[in-house]
C-alpha cells in the first residue's frame, strides 16, 4: 500500500498530529535497556547448546590455530562494523522505499556527526505496518535471522555476527516501543531531525 505524502496535509481535518521523539543522545542511552536482554535472550541458548565451545582449552586451541592472525582481527571486526552500519541503514531505506510513492527519491541517508551515527530518513507519510517492517527489517536480516542460523549449526562466528547487529538494532526497537500503542489505522512519518517519528490519527 503507497501513501502519497500529501494524504494529512488533504485532510487535515481528519487527523491529529502526535510527535514521539528523542535525540540521537537520549536514544543512545534508552537503547541500553534492550541491550541486556538481547545478550541473554540469544548467549543463554548458545552456550547451553554448545558448551565445549567456550572452555578453556576450545579457546586455547583457536589462539594457538589462529597464531598473528588474531591480532588482526579488531581491524576486521572495524571493518565489519562500518560496511554493517550501511548495511543496516540501506535495508530500512530499501524496505520502505517499496511503499512510497517517489521510491527511493523519498529515501535520504545522513549521519550524525556528532555521535558518530549513521541514519536513514523516510520522507513520505506511511501506514504504520510498512514503516514499523522498515524498521524492524535490519535487526531481522542482519541481526535475528544470522544468529538463529549461528546457533542451530554451532558457527560462533556466525552467532556473534548476528549478535553484534542485534544489538546494533536497539535503537530501531527503541522507536518501534515507542509506537506499541498506535493503532493499524494510524500513518507514521519518520521526523526529519530527531529519532523517532510524528503519527497521524483518526479523530
């Protein structure tokens, strides 16, 4: 379903204008609070499934295996992290670009320099599920899904890779609990400047 993002400005009459928003350094902190069951809800059944995995001497042997290569490794995971973040801030721009109108012309890709945070703003008005599958898709794609497989087959590297992104997505559920109580009726646009997004409601 495309919303053209005039519909509230047609019927103004029609819709009241509610803002849920943050800034980026109130959401950096509030993300926190997702972080901690993330870690639990996906480390508790992988450890269980795979416990060998993190004993002494597992971990021994891949220090020894590995030999300089570890020290190379903050790089990559550096490097990972950057390529990610675009990543990430492509799969909701991609996602919601499905449902405007102008496509990926109502998409703008910014950073908050400041805090060093990569975002993606959605210019048009949305219905509420579109915007909350834009929202919710890099934390699946990048973040669930990966550390669901990871953990089915025993590839730690695979695990954290979808870990790492989970908890990347904190700040995508911070908006998404924001929005628990709109209704399926509701229009959503993302705010131009701060995290979070205005919703327009039936009067």
């Amino acid at each position: 379903m495309k919303v053209n993002s005039e519909v509230y400005l047609q019927n103004e009459a029609l819709y009241e204008k509610s803002e849920l928003t943050m800034t980026a350094a109130e959401a950096n902190v509030k993300a926190l609070v997702f972080m901690l069951p993330i870690l639990v809800l996906y480390m508790v059944p992988y450890v269980l499934l795979w416990p060998e995995q993190f004993s002494f001497q597992a971990i021994e042997s891949f220090v020894l295996k590995q030999g300089t290569l570890v020290l190379v490794y903050p790089f990559l995971m550096l490097l990972v992290f950057v390529l990610g973040a675009v990543v990430h801030e492509l799969l909701h721009g991609l996602t919601w670009a499905v449902f405007c109108k102008s496509g990926v012309k109502s998409i703008k890709y910014c950073v908050h320099w400041r805090y060093l945070t990569p975002y993606c703003h959605c210019q048009e008005v949305l219905p509420l599920r579109p915007y909350v599958l834009g929202g919710i898709m890099p934390g699946l794609v990048m973040g669930l899904l990966p550390a669901l497989a990871g953990m089915v087959t025993g590839t730690l590297l695979l695990f954290l890779f979808g870990l790492f992104f989970s908890i990347a997505a904190s700040g995508d559920l911070l908006v998404l609990w924001m929005l628990r109580h709109a209704k399926a009726a509701d229009l959503v646009q993302d705010h131009p400047e701060k995290i979070g997004c205005y919703v327009f409601s039936r009067k």
